[in-house]
C-alpha cells in the first residue's frame, strides 16, 4: 500500500537524518513539534503521526544517549485548509494516541506561514504539493491558447496548458518551502512525498490520467445536463410569465 510506503520512508529520513542531540542541545524546552501539512480528515494522519513518534523513540533507545532534562514531550499540529472538517478528525483520533502527543488544529494554507519562526521540528506532507492555490492563469480564457478546454487537470497535452501549469506549481513551491524554512528550527526537518513523472511522459498516458479524465467527462456531461436543465426551466418560465392567464408560483 501507498501508505506503507510513505511510512517506511518517512522512518528512514529520521533515523538517518535527524539530529536529536543538536535539536536537545539548541532548544530550550523538550518539546518536539511535529506538524502535518494538508492533513484532511484522517485516518492516514494518524497512521503517519505516530509512525514519526515511534521512530524519534526508537531512534532515542538506539542511540542511548542521556538527555538532559525532563522526558521529551510531543505536540502534533494537524495543517489544512480553513473549511477542512477538524472536528470529524479530531472525532476520529485514537484514543491511545491522545496519551502520546498534545493535537492541535492549525486551519490556513500551507502556501504561506502558518506557524511562528523556529517552532517546527519535523514537518511532514504526503501527496499534498499538486494541490494548487489558484487556477493557472488564461487556462479558463476562452480567447487564450492556454484554455484548457474539456480538461479537469493538466494532462500535458497542450504545451500552453502545461506552461499555465508549471508557472503557478513554481509560484506554490517556492511558497511553500519559503515558509516551512522560517518555521524550522536549526537542525530541523521537513519530509515531502509525492508522486512524479519522468520527463516526457504526458500525464493522459498514465493510469491516473485516463482515470481522471474519465472523470472529468462525466463532470462535463453533468455540467451539460443541469445547465439544459436549466435553461428550459427558465424558458418556460418566461413563456409562463408573459401569459396574462398563468401565475408562476
């Protein structure tokens, strides 16, 4: 499974990377703040959530080192938009995780700062980074080249399309790494997963393109279906209307 995947990896970034010692030796309380960024609803934010906490620890008991102070504590902030159901996530938390770290919500997009300087140390995001803050310029202009017509995602198939695409990602990215580097504390570390395609290959030619496009065709033949709907529904009502024998309730 996917998840499995993301798991392992995120396990093996910490073991191998992250610098618990620095981290005890520069901060001034034994907190370790862990932060998810477009965590949904659950349940795969909790699966990965404790999967870092359980890798810290172990990572702690394998290097047996005696740290200073009082046992370290974890706080996870739970990172998505302001209309994201927080209250069916925080419904759904195991139970026995509620004894393992303090939950916190942080409602707001991750495009920008949503957490103050040198107070991250391990963020995460899973599958996340495709989501954009807005729609790509001229890609909805009927007049521009860029139109990306009878299309719900970009498939790569129109280089003006894809061009739209790309500036608006670098725009997000570079967004989103300036923010996450001014909420990392010194030695800290951030965990981005997702999926890529190598060069050349258009998205319309992978499984998930031809899934998404089916899709995005029965959403276009909806659309259709309601705007005609529509228009006859208020084609009989100006018929209705005009007729001094009929009162259109």
């Amino acid at each position: 499974m996917a998840i499995d995947g993301v798991k392992e990896r995120t396990s093996e970034a910490i073991l191998e990377k992250l610098d618990l010692e620095f981290l005890n030796r520069n901060s001034e309380e034994n907190i370790l703040r862990i932060v998810d960024f477009g965590c949904s609803i659950g349940p795969n934010t909790f699966d990965v959530v404790q999967n870092i906490i359980d890798t810290v620890k172990q990572k702690r008991l394998k290097e047996n080192k005696t740290y200073i102070g009082a046992p370290l504590e974890f706080q996870v902030c739970f990172n998505d938009q302001p209309n994201n159901d927080f209250n069916t996530l925080f419904r759904t938390q195991p139970f026995f995780s509620r004894k393992e770290y303090f939950s916190v919500g942080v409602p707001g997009s991750f495009h920008g700062r949503v957490l103050p300087k040198n107070s991250l140390h391990i963020g995460h995001t899973s599958y996340t980074l495709h989501w954009l803050s807005n729609v790509p310029q001229h890609v909805c202009d009927k007049k521009s080249p860029a139109l990306n017509k009878s299309y719900i995602q970009c498939n790569n198939l129109v280089d003006e399309v894809t061009k739209a695409y790309k500036i608006q990602f670098r725009k997000d990215f570079g967004g989103f790494l300036e923010a996450r580097a001014e909420e990392l504390v010194s030695g800290g570390l951030m965990i981005l997963s997702g999926q890529c395609l190598p060069d050349g290959i258009p998205k319309a030619l992978t499984w998930q393109g031809v899934v998404i496009d089916m899709i995005g065709d029965c959403l276009m033949d909806l659309a259709k279906l309601v705007r005609n709907i529509i228009f006859k529904h208020l084609f009989l009502y100006s018929k209705f209307s005009k007729h001094g024998s009929y009162r259109v309730l």
